[in-house]
C-alpha cells in the first residue's frame, strides 16, 4: 500500500503543449478580410493592380505548384517521416510532364509527372524507412541524384527534337481550361465599375471562371480530399498516429512501416505534380531550374500551416502573391507591400504587449516602424529588392509563426519493427 508521502513525491509526467489552432470560422472569414484590407491598401497608395482579376489568376498559377509540394511534406510528416527532398521531387515531376506529355498528351504527361515524383517519394521511402536512413540526408541525396538525373535524361530525350534541347523540352499541349463566358463578362463590368470591395470580389470570382486551368482544379480538390482523409477517417487517424507514437501504434495492431511507406509515395507523387503544375500550366515545357526552389518553399508552407491543410493554403497563397506582384508591377506594388507589412507588424507587436512578452513587441515595433519609414522615404523598390519579397516575407511569417507551432511529435525519428515489444 503506498503512503501519502510516496504518492505525493511520484513524478508526474508533463502535459504535452498546447497548441492554438486556426478554428474553421476563422479560414472561411480569412479571405474576405484579406480583400477588405487590400481595398484599403489600394485606395490608400494609388496601387490599382493589387486585386485585379489578372493578378488573382496569376496567384492560383503561382500558388499551386508551392501549395502541392507542401501537401506532399503533409502526407510524408503526418507519417513521421521528414520530406526534404520535395525540390527533387518537383523536379523530377517537371521532366515528367515534358516527356510524356510531349509524345502522348496532356493528361498522359500529368500522370507522367505524378509518377516521375513517385520514383523519387520510393527512394526516400526505400532509404529512410526500410534501411533507416537519416530523413534529411537522404531528402538532400534526393535533390542532389534528381537534378542530375533529370539533365542527363533531358539531354537524350529533348535534343533533336523541334523546339527541344538539353535544358527544355518541346511544347507540351495544354490541359483543358474553364471559362463561364457570360458570367465572366458580367463580372468583369462589376470588376471595371470600381466600387469599393464589391470590385475586389468580383476579381477574385472573374479569376475562378475565367481561363481556369483544370490541373488547379484538381489540386485544390486534392487539398480537399487530404483534409478528409487524414482527419475524418480511420486511415488517416492511422498514418498520423505514426507521425505521433509508432510505438503505441504498432501496439495496437497498426503496421507502421506500411504507413509511412504509402504516405512517402503519395508525398512524391503530390511534388511531382507540383512539378507538372510548373511545366504545364506556369509554363508550356520543360526547363532547366524550372522549380526555382519551389519545394523548399512547400515545405516552408507546411510548417506556417501548422501540418494542416488550411494553413497550408494560406502560406502557399501568401508566396504565390508576393511573387505575382512582383512579376507583374515590380516595385510599385511591393512598395505598397511595404506599409501593409508595417501595419500589420505595429498589430502583432500591440498583441505581443498584451500577452505579456515586451521583448518580442520590440522587436516587431522597430521592424514595422522600420519598414514605414522606407515606405515614406522611397517611391519605388529596386528590382533586385522585389525578387526577394516572396522569400524574405516566408522568412518572416515563419519567425512570427513559430510560437503556435507543434510539429508531429515522432516526425524525423527512425522507426525499427517491433519496438513496441
């Protein structure tokens, strides 16, 4: 019989951290507060390109590819099993789609693409959880084999061939796009008629039937079915149980192994579509550096999104923005960035005050009053500055983010059968 004293001096294990999560009301609510808050940029800086339904299209083509990548890093780390080589995989997707597509067609050259990034996902998968491999030098092994694969293959597959060489392939055939002509037009008047925030949601709906290619269809149907799956049912509650505790898992009858090992083959086939998104939709072939780092950046969305879905969405959506103004107006409409950022950095920071950490206001306040005071001080950002923006803004979403941040709790660890005996 234990004494009060033995009880009372028993340790007590810790409560595992609490995380805040995204409620529903809060993603669904998200994008029309985002156009509000654009519209008032926009009358504020004379910056007329911020919403328009040119830019909005522009975003979706950018953002799809980001966003496909960080649902492959979701499938593989939701299993346990840290997926650095994405880049590799979106890399091989893009040969994929160049090759296939070009001799057999376009919806051949999208399962091309998927099937190229599956080769890459049975890599990892093979090295990491059959052979035990560390997660992050097999991912990196995985870009490096997959960049030079795809040049040597690109080299004696393209050359020769109308249009092809070694660093690109020839014209690959569209996918079917959609467009709902009469509603586009009546749209477009609501779009031209520039009434305040009834303009900007015209935009965004004139983009979405307007020339809307299939493949970003799919992929947001794609984002859909991985919240469906993971989190509504019993094989989802499986494989995140792998990511969570293999070992109370496997105790319970789930073949871990096989988990993972799924869950790394359908991350390699998301990044290889990713890849066919870049080469068929943001492009018309194949290209050397096509993915410009892409899958880096996936990844990068992933972890802002906080292994979730929606949140993915979001970080995909926040880069393929920031890149989209800069293609399209350079450094006008990243200067206006410039006082949003400020505004929304002097925000975070009066919130850091309320929850007690004056540190971290600070520090947000000097960079939001930073950032106002160039906006003020200059007219126009230089180019070099505005092909930076979309990186040095994930840079600094991720370090505002990191606090409600909880990464699978076994992701990265290498799981041996039977541990759980």
């Amino acid at each position: 019989m234990s004494t009060p004293a033995t009880t009372a001096s028993a340790p007590v294990a810790a409560p595992p951290p609490k995380t805040r999560r995204i409620p529903t009301w809060a993603l669904i609510a998200a994008l029309p507060a985002v156009l509000l808050f654009l519209a008032v940029l926009e009358k504020v800086t004379d910056a007329n390109d911020l919403t328009s339904s040119g830019t909005i299209a522009a975003t979706l083509v950018a953002t799809t590819p980001i966003m496909l990548a960080g649902l492959g890093g979701l499938w593989s780390e939701r299993a346990g099993v840290v997926n650095i080589g994405l880049e590799g995989m979106m890399i091989l997707g893009t040969y994929g789609a160049g090759y296939f597509g070009y001799h057999y067609g376009a919806w051949v050259g999208v399962l091309g693409a998927v099937m190229m990034g599956m080769i890459g996902g049975l890599l990892h998968a093979i090295a990491t959880v059959i052979f035990g491999v560390d997660h992050i030098i097999s991912g990196v092994a995985i870009n490096i084999i997959a960049l030079g694969a795809v040049q040597y293959l690109a080299s004696n597959t393209f050359v020769g061939l109308p249009g092809g060489g070694s660093t690109q392939s020839p014209k690959i055939p569209d996918v079917p796009t959609i467009t709902i002509d009469s509603l586009s037009n009546k749209l477009g008047d609501i779009e031209q008629n520039d009434t305040f925030f009834v303009s900007q949601v015209a935009s965004v709906l004139r983009a979405l039937c307007t020339n809307l290619s299939s493949l970003i269809l799919i992929s947001l149907v794609l984002l859909v079915l991985t919240w469906v799956i993971l989190w509504r049912t019993s094989f989802g509650l499986r494989l995140r149980s792998c990511g969570e505790s293999p070992v109370a898992a496997e105790s319970l009858g789930v073949h871990v192994l096989r988990y993972k090992f799924v869950a790394v083959l359908i991350s390699g086939g998301l990044a290889g579509l990713g890849g066919g998104v870049l080469a068929m939709v943001a492009s018309s072939n194949y290209r050397d550096g096509q993915t410009g780092g892409r899958g880096y950046i996936g990844l990068a969305a992933m972890i802002f999104g906080n292994w979730r879905p929606g949140g993915l969405l979001m970080g995909s959506g926040l880069f393929g923005y920031t890149e989209t103004l800069g293609l399209r107006q350079g450094g006008t409409s990243v200067h206006a960035l410039l006082l949003a950022v400020a505004v929304l950095a002097l925000a975070l920071a009066v919130n850091q005050l309320r929850h007690g950490d004056r540190l971290a206001a600070v520090v947000i306040g000097v960079v939001g009053i930073g950032l106002g005071i160039v906006y003020f001080l200059i007219d126009e950002v230089p180019a070099d500055f505005t092909r930076m923006t979309p990186y040095v803004i994930t840079m600094v979403v991720l370090a505002f983010a990191s606090q409600r941040l909880r990464m699978p709790a076994a992701d990265g660890q290498v799981y041996r059968k039977g541990s759980a005996g």
